[in-house]
C-alpha cells in the first residue's frame, strides 16, 4: 500500500481545480469527476479533498491515507453516482448499489461516545477502522439521507454544456453548479457572439 502524507491544511494537491464545495455532502463527492478529470485521482487528492470538508465531518483529517483508503472512498463515490442518475430520471436504483452503501456504513458504524469534557460528560460520534474506511462510511450516511430526503427529486445537473455537475438548487432559477464558474462563462460566450455578429 502506498501511503502519503500532507500537512492537513494543504490543498495544493487537488488535480486540475479547486472542487465545487458546499453542496449536500454526497453531492460534493460525486461532483469531483467534473469533465476535466478525476479529482480524487490519488491518496494526496483525498487528503486535500478531506480537508475542504473537514468542517462538514465528523472524523478528524488523518495525516496519511493509502490507496486502499482512496479505494474505499471512490467505490461509495460510484455507487452514489449511479443511484443519484437512477432517481433523478425516476428509475429504480440498482439494489446492488443500494446494498454497497448500507455495507459501507456497515465497515464502519458510528457510536455515541462519552468523553469528559471539563467537569461535563459529552457525546461525540466516532468510527473505528482505517481512515477511507470511516470516511466511506460517513459519506454512505450521508447519501442514504439525501436519497431518501424528497428533495433527492430536485437535483439539478448543471446547464453549461460542458459541465457534470450537480446541485441542489436553493433558488428555483438556479441553472449553473457555480455563478461564478460556469454561469460567467456561458453569459461571456453569449455575449461574444451577440457582439461578434454586429
């Protein structure tokens, strides 16, 4: 297993682009395969990738991941992705990926712990097993919420013809995955060539 190590506040790893961020975790992680390349292509990317989220997670950035941790984040990322293209359409998902993600939470289920905290007793969610392990799990749960919230039914793919993304719109006239990405993009081209024929 080839492991590597970054310091847990560096992104400068991340393949191609920055990944669009603050979407419905599921959707965060199924939206680094945008058309320009895998952005979990390497241990290194899921490291950077982790970081951006940490906020969102329950599990402290590790400061190593190997392949097999990379591995197990990207067959949940899979999985999601083709249940997610099955709902949207109104087809029934594969039962084999509905089973893969109830066996990644499986590999790695949180429990309530009791910590001290100060003279208080707290409870913090924690997982055991390797660090992809706990991370699959984590984005399995999330995803079965999603896919099983109504709202599943609204999710968008983004209008620029060259974009995969999805999003969940927070506003019904939503139509690129980012205003500043693609939005800018399309109204620029539109406007070259409303320019370009006069």
């Amino acid at each position: 297993m080839t492991n590597v190590s970054i310091a847990p506040c560096t992104i400068s790893g991340m393949s191609d682009t920055v990944p669009l961020t603050g979407e419905p975790l599921a959707l965060d992680l199924v939206n680094t395969r945008p058309s320009t390349g895998d952005q979990l292509a390497t241990p290194r990317d899921l490291l950077a990738w982790w970081t951006l989220e940490a906020d969102r997670l329950s599990d402290e950035v590790p400061r190593e991941v190997g392949d097999e941790d990379l591995a197990a984040v990207l067959a949940v990322r899979e999985h999601i992705a083709r249940v997610l293209d099955h709902v949207r359409r109104g087809e029934r998902p594969p039962a084999a990926d509905l089973s893969a993600l109830n066996q990644a939470q499986r590999a790695a289920p949180a429990i309530s712990e009791l910590v001290r905290d100060g003279s208080a007793l707290a409870v913090t969610r924690r997982r055991e097993g390797a660090p992809g392990v706990r991370l699959a799990a984590e984005l399995a749960e999330a995803a079965a919420g999603l896919l099983a919230d109504p709202a599943v039914g609204k999710i968008r793919k983004c209008a620029a013809d060259d974009c995969v993304l999805l999003f969940l719109p927070s506003h019904p006239r939503r139509r690129w995955c980012s205003a500043t990405g693609c939005g800018n993009r399309v109204r620029v081209a539109r406007h070259y060539q409303r320019h370009k024929a006069d």
